[in-house]
C-alpha cells in the first residue's frame, strides 16, 4: 500500500534498479519498430509500461494513448494515489554519447511536475515524474536511467497548462485559399541525459526533492544535491539518490547551476532561408 506519489516512484526505481547486469546496464527486449499501429507508437514507452504492470499487480497501470501527456498513469485505489510518468528516451551515438546534447524536445508539451487528467467526469491535477532513458546504439540495454521529479525541469503548472492551448490552425492559405498552417509550439528544455552530465551519465539514478527523499529516509543513499535557483531566486534542493551509493558516510556533493549552458543560449536571427546551390 502507498500512501505518496514519491513511495510509488521510488519502488518503481528499485525494480528496475534491480535489473542492471554485470556490465552496469539494464538488458531490455525491444519489439521490432516495424510491429506498431501508428507512426506514434514507441517499443520503449510500451516496454516500460508493461514492464509495471508485471511488476506491480497490485497497482492500477494506464497508458495514456498516444500522444497524450504523461505517458503513462498508476493508481493504487486502496489508497487513492495517483502519480503520472512521461516517458523520454534517447538513443547512444556509436562513441557513446547521447543524440541530443544541450536539449531535448518536448513536442508541443512543455514538461512540469504537475499534470491534468481525468478521472470520471472530473479534471484532476496529479504529480509527474519523468523517467529518462539513454539507450545503448543497438537498442539491447538502458545506458543511464533517471526516475525525475518533473519540477526539476519546470514547476510552472499554469505555464504547462497554457502551452497545452497555444497551438493554432490557420486556415484559408495560399494563393487559393485552400491550405492550412499549423502553428504548434515545440520546446526545447534541459536534457538530463547529455553525457557531459557527469552526475548523471551512465548512472541509475532516482531524483526528488530534498523534503520528500528526507520522509522517505534515503538520505544514506544521496549522492549529490542539486541547488535550482529560479529567475524569481528561489532555491528548491533536489536529492540524487543511488541505490548503489558505496560510501554512505560520505556527505552529498552540492551541485549548482546545473543546466548554466542552456541559460548561456542566445538568440540567433534567421536572416535567410536554405537553399540548392548549383554551380556555374
């Protein structure tokens, strides 16, 4: 029985924690790409979601559908606990590193530790995590994992809310009025998984904040703190929590500014657009 959303997220971390190999890695079987309905279905978000349900029969597990944030929703109605998970993978390069770098997309969804949905006929909001995956190249194991607090990434729920109704169409286009432009939002937020992220990179890694790790009594297992200082100076302390710390007398590492080279992004103005050259 769970009483918090953070007791359910820290079991979920445990299993697949329980599953890293000898190598340090967590074996997956993927299924064929080719074996999907849509062009939206992902192996990976269906892995993890099975995943749960085998491992917690006890616990309502929900998949969203596709395109529809969190990815996916657990419930234990015993207890009335609801907790969403958003799913976000990336796959290896062959030296290594993750595909993105700096940022990762987060389609026409802006990220945050709070999320809508329904239950019955009302609208609730709920907290969500965000679990991160780097993938090996060949798509055989989980390089680094990260089980986020999605405040971590943003805690605005009513900027959240109001990116879920920016998107428009514009109708009536061209020179014959018969086309549409869809204007959709597509943000660009912090990619935990960026190799050069030495506190998470290759890691298994669960990640709260300091207040609940605290009440959850795995302050022996913290690894690193993280300080988020916000564009208002308010300070909010994250806990990186290791399951396989090896040294628990060792006091956490502070980390501050974490993404500093995503705030250092300035604005570059599109002069022209790219075109086929020929030569003369």
């Amino acid at each position: 029985m769970y009483h918090n959303e953070h007791q359910i997220m820290k079991a979920v971390y445990d299993h697949f924690y329980s599953q890293i190999d000898n190598t340090g890695v967590i074996p997956i079987d993927l299924r064929a790409p080719s074996l999907v309905g849509t062009v939206q279905d992902d192996p990976f978000d269906c892995l993890v979601e099975q995943e749960l349900r085998q491992a917690f029969p006890d616990l309502e597990v929900v998949s969203s559908g596709k395109l529809t944030t969190p990815d996916i929703i657990i419930r234990d109605k015993r207890t009335g606990v609801i907790v969403g998970i958003e799913v976000k993978k990336l796959i290896q390069k062959p030296n290594g590193a993750d595909s993105r770098g700096l940022t990762m997309d987060y389609n026409s969804c802006l990220p945050c530790g709070t999320a809508l949905i329904k239950v019955g006929n009302a609208t609730t909001d709920i907290p969500c995590y965000y679990l991160y995956a780097l993938l090996s190249n060949d798509s055989t194991s989980i390089v680094t994992f990260i089980l986020m607090h999605g405040d971590f990434i943003n805690y605005d729920f009513n900027l959240h809310k109001e990116a879920k109704i920016a998107n428009q169409t514009e109708y009536n286009h061209g020179p014959y009025g018969e086309g549409s432009v869809r204007h959709r939002a597509m943000y660009t937020y912090p990619n935990p998984l960026n190799y050069k992220l030495k506190c998470f990179h290759t890691r298994k890694v669960f990640v709260a904040k300091k207040l609940d790790c605290e009440n959850l009594q795995l302050a022996h297992l913290v690894t690193e703190e993280v300080s988020r200082c916000d564009i208002y100076e308010n300070n909010f302390l994250y806990s990186i929590i290791d399951n396989g710390k090896q040294d628990q007398s060792v006091k956490p590492k502070l980390i501050k500014d974490i993404f500093a080279d995503c705030k250092a992004r300035k604005a570059r103005q599109r002069t022209s657009a790219s075109m086929p050259v020929l030569s003369e």
